[in-house]
C-alpha cells in the first residue's frame, strides 16, 4: 500500500486551509468542546503545524469567525449597506459555506468572549430593519419588537434550513423574503389590538 504524502502548501494557503478545518470542527460542537487535536484531525495535520500558524485555541477561532464576518460583510453589505435585498446574500453565505454560518450565528452567540461578533450583525440588521418597519408599524414598543424578531427570523430561519439538509436551494432567498413578509404583517396587524 502506498501512502500519498501530504501536500505542501505555502505559509497563506495553509493558514487558509486550517481556519476552514477549525471552522467544520468548531461547528460540530462550538469553542469549549473543540480541542486543537479536533481541529488537526480534521485538518489532516499535528497539532504542532496549528501552533506554526496560530498562538491558540482562541485565535484560530478568531480567524474563522473573521472569516466569515468577511464573507458577510461582502455578500450582505454590512453593517453600511444592509437592506432587504441583503437576505439574498446572507442566503447565499448559508448555502456555501454552511459551517460557517452555524458558527457565526449559532455558537459564537453563547460563547462570551466570541459573542460580539454575531451581536455586531444582528445590531447592524435590527438598524436596517426598523426604517421599513416604521412605515408600517407607529407603535414604538411594537416597532422595537418587530425590529429584533425579523433578524431573529431570518438567521433562524437560515439555521433550520442548514439543520434540515437544505432543501431547494433555489427557493431560499423567495422563502425567506416571503417569512420576512409575513411577520412583517402579523406585527402590523397586531399593533392596536
């Protein structure tokens, strides 16, 4: 039997290929329960050639959830630019890199050193949300809820869709964009009842 050697790759392609293992591994099961030994299984790699590229656990975690703030920020505008056609892109960042998004949204969100990253978004959504929803909703506490609960919806949403095998792609961004609608509307129509 003949064993391949393993590639070598430079100094940035491997850093690049370690925080896209760390980011499968640290999915599975968030920060605290993903030791450097399951990063370098996954990788492919010993836990000496993390350490070439990394100080620690925290860092390569860092760098992962960097990574995927960049692909948000990209795909969505954020935090400048969001706007309803924003879902598409967030979309679109759950459907490639699917890890990803479960870590940025699902366990950077419990974990207290990590957390800002997922409430920068979710701050930066609740702003672009508001400003349509005051065209519809007066009532400034319901205004508030209404602004907090459609992120919620949509990154929820998102996740349920990953968690199921994300079925029919194509149709997410209209599924969404139509979840949105509807809580949009049961938030309006409830004001004043």
């Amino acid at each position: 039997m003949v064993h391949e050697q393993p590639k070598l790759l430079k100094r940035p392609e491997r850093r690049r290929a370690l925080v896209a293992a760390a980011t499968r591994a640290f999915a599975r099961n968030g920060f605290a329960a993903t030791s450097l030994d399951d990063v370098a299984a996954e990788a492919g790699v010993s836990r000496v050639l993390i350490y070439r590229h990394f100080e620690s656990k925290s860092e390569l975690y860092q760098a992962a959830l960097d990574e995927v703030a960049g692909q948000l920020v990209q795909a969505t505008g954020a935090p400048d630019r969001l706007s309803p056609a924003s879902l598409d892109g967030l979309s679109r960042v759950a459907r490639d890199n699917p890890d990803g998004f479960r870590l940025f949204f699902r366990h950077s969100g419990r974990e207290p050193e990590f957390r800002a990253h997922a409430d920068w978004l979710r701050g930066a959504m609740v702003e672009t949300a508001e400003p349509y929803l005051r065209e519809v909703i007066i009532d400034t506490a319901r205004l508030a809820w209404a602004a907090a609960l459609v992120p919620a919806v949509v990154i929820e949403t998102l996740l349920a869709w990953l968690d199921s095998g994300a079925p029919d792609p194509d149709a997410v961004p209209a599924t969404l964009a139509e979840v949105v609608s509807n809580v949009i509307g049961a938030m309006a129509k409830g004001e004043g009842t």
